[in-house]
C-alpha cells in the first residue's frame, strides 16, 4: 500500500481523467497525443499495481473514434498502445443494448435489451412455474430485475419507434410465464392480476420524462446543461424532439411552465420532487384507465373483476401487510379466478367435484356440497357482517364479493384459504 501511494506521489504532475462506469475505464481525451500520454501513464500505473488490461480482445477494450469515418483509417497507420499492445479502434460502441456511432447519433438497439432481460427474468420464471416461490415474491423479485434489465439508460430506449408498445407486450409474455396461463387468456386479465399501477410502456414514459425534467434541474454552469440546452436546436429525432413530442401528446408541461419553478429558480425550493410525483400519478390514472375501458369492452372479463377500481393481487398486498404465510394461497385465488391449472375443469358443464349440471365460480363457492366443510369453516372465519352478508346474497354474488383483492385484509386472508380449499379439493378430483 506504501509503495502504491508513493507511486501516486510521483505520478501527481501526471494526472489523467478517467471515468469509472461500474468495473469500466474510460480515459475520455480529444486528440490522439493526450491519449496516448494517458495510456502509457495507465500502463505504468498497470505494472506497479499488477493491474491487467484485456487489451488483445476488441470486444473488452478499444478506442472509440468520433469525427470522419475516414479517420479510422488513419487510426489503423498509428494506433494508441496500452500495456505494450495496440489498441483497435473503431466507430461504434455497444453499451447497454445502444450503439453510439462517430455521428454522436444513439441507435437503440431494442432486441438486445429484450434478450438481457428474457435471460435476467429466466431463473425467476423457473421458480414461478416449479412452484418453489410464491407469486407475489417473485413478481416482487422480477420488479426490481425490470429497473437493472430493461431500463437502464432508458433515455435512449425512449426514442426507439413502438418502444413502448413492445415492452408492453413483453411485460404480459412475463406474465403469461410467472401464471403459467395458457394464450386463450386475454391480456387485460393478465394485468388484473399482475396488479401493476401502470404498464412497462408507461415507466419507460415516466423514466425519460422524469429525466428530461432533471436535466432542466442541473445548475447552468455544469456542462450536461451546456450541451442539453444546445441539443434543443439540433434537427432528427434526439431525445429533445421525442420528450417534448410526448409531453405534447400526453397535454402536460415541461418542468419550467409549473408553479414551482419560480420558486426553485428564486431560492431553490425543491420543484423535481413535486412535479415527478405529479407525473407519476398522472400516468398511473392514465395506465389505470386505459386497462377499466378494456376490461370493460372485453366479452371474456367476469363481473368480479369489473367491480374493481385499478388492478391489483392478493399476493401482492398480503406481501406488503407482511403475511407471508398466506401467499402460497394467494396463488390458488389467482389460478381459481382464471380458471388455470386444475381449475380449468371448473369451466365444463357439470361440476367436477359433485357433478352437478351447474358449474364455475358461483356453483363451487356458494352451493357446491363437496366443498361444504371448507365453506362452513370461512363463514365462520370472518367478521359476522361479511358472513351474513354472503348468505343472504344469491350465488352469482358470491364471486364478486370473495375474489377480490380489494378486500379488508383479515377477510382477504380467510378468502385465499377458502380458494386454497377448494383446489385442494379439485386435486383430488
């Protein structure tokens, strides 16, 4: 350690900028001199701490040259050398699915992003389907996967054409795995129980417009304000045009037209905070809605689900009160609502569990006899306000009341135990 930081001492007069992305180097200088100043200082530094460079494989360290393509040619007579070894040049630079040519134009390249996050969602799927973890768990796991997967650098992922409308629709193929539902089942009802607050369309709205309003935030002496402020002159479609188009379609202001920024501007009260939270419940009520007028269009959707105001899971908010207990039950009211699984037969003429001519939903919760036992044990589980209500209510009123999320939580949990029941019993069947 002495030894490093006396070597540090010597190289003081020598100092060189670097950028450090994650476990990356980049030595950033505009003219081919500097940097190969910076890369002999970094060799030196290199062989006195033992650090290596990958500087035989192009695909691990490069120049990256910006201006004239000709001048990759030109490179190529006098290349920088690193560690004793040339370093390749070359025009792109893939990183995190974009590719950034010499131009300084961003190509988001969409299908490289799917597949970093098909592989990143794979093992959470897995556990999904063999049934190792819980629904809400999982999809609690594969939130958090969505932000480090998919939307990073989500600014550039912003300006490619139907972005948005093929993270949609990779969100229900997500869906579609961690429920294990077959094609037949609509998408609306997918989210119904995915329970999101709004789709993966709408984030990806929310995260550029959100980082659009920050740029503004950014002092007027830091350079990404500098060259944010003369990027809204330059013509195509940059992430300027493509934020300010949203915001026109979408009918809300930039940062700068709110209240707040006259206050931020006169003594820096916090406007960033304020008006992202404003964004967000806009898109949410927005996300929210579009789903109720397709729910409500759509020939498949049941009464019970109707009912609800936004879509929401049983295991999502019983993971959130902390009844972790529960969950695995809160699986069974899923696949019992959406006939999946073992519950498929539920949708067949008779009943399977007492063959009975009527069947589905209401047959089984409120009249079936074979499931007569787990039914009295509800009843007499919940509040008695809940109880008598049940049986005064006709049959079909039953799965309205029962299947839903949106239920006091005490009722919810006697309310996944009763649908835990009855695919216990439909198993057996």
């Amino acid at each position: 350690m002495i030894s490093v930081i006396h070597l540090a001492e010597q190289l003081a007069s020598k100092r060189i900028p670097i950028m450090l992305v994650a476990d990356d180097q980049i030595l950033p200088e505009s003219c081919p001199v500097r940097a190969q100043l910076g890369a002999d200082i970094a060799s030196t530094w290199a062989l006195h701490t033992g650090q290596q460079y990958h500087v035989a494989t192009p695909e691990k360290t490069a120049v990256l040259l910006v201006g004239p393509s000709g001048q990759l040619d030109l490179y190529s007579q006098h290349p920088i050398v690193l560690s004793g070894v040339s370093v390749p040049g070359t025009l792109l630079k893939k990183w995190v699915g974009v590719l950034w040519d010499c131009e300084l134009t961003f190509i988001p390249f969409l299908e490289d992003m799917i597949k970093v996050a098909r592989a990143a969602f794979r093992p959470l799927c897995a556990l999904a389907r063999d049934g190792l973890a819980p629904l809400a768990e999982v999809g609690s796991a594969m939130r958090a996967k969505v932000d480090s997967a998919l939307f990073y650098g989500s600014m550039f992922l912003f300006l490619v054409p139907e972005a948005q409308l093929r993270l949609v629709n990779l969100q229900f193929e997500f869906e579609r795995c961690l429920l294990g539902a077959p094609k037949w089942l609509p998408e609306v009802l997918l989210r119904s129980s995915g329970g999101w607050e709004m789709s993966w369309g709408d984030q990806l709205i929310y995260d550029a417009l959100a980082f659009l309003a920050e740029l503004w935030c950014c002092e007027a002496s830091m350079l990404v304000r500098t060259v944010w402020s003369a990027a809204q002159e330059y013509q195509g479609r940059t992430f300027a045009w493509a934020s300010r188009q949203s915001l026109l379609e979408l009918q809300l202001p930039e940062i700068f037209d709110c209240a707040e920024w006259s206050a931020f501007l006169r003594d820096g009260t916090p406007a960033l905070a304020i008006y992202k939270s404003r964004l967000k419940t806009f898109l949410c009520a927005r996300s929210i809605q579009l789903w109720k007028a397709t729910l409500v269009s759509s020939s498949s959707a049941q009464p019970a689900i109707l009912s609800w105001q936004f879509p929401c899971s049983a295991g999502a908010r019983l993971l959130a009160a902390g009844f972790l207990s529960s969950l695995v039950d809160a699986d069974a009211l899923d696949s019992f609502r959406l006939y999946l699984g073992v519950c498929s037969a539920l949708k067949n003429k008779s009943c399977p569990l007492c063959g009975s001519s009527h069947s589905g939903h209401a047959h089984v919760l409120a009249v079936c006899p074979a499931v007569m036992g787990p039914r009295c044990i509800f009843l007499s589980s919940v509040d008695s306000v809940f109880a008598s209500r049940l049986e005064e209510a006709p049959p079909g009123d039953w799965p309205t009341a029962i299947l839903n999320p949106h239920l006091d939580i005490q009722r919810l949990i006697r309310a996944v135990r009763y649908t835990a029941d009855i695919m216990d019993a439909l198993r057996l069947h």
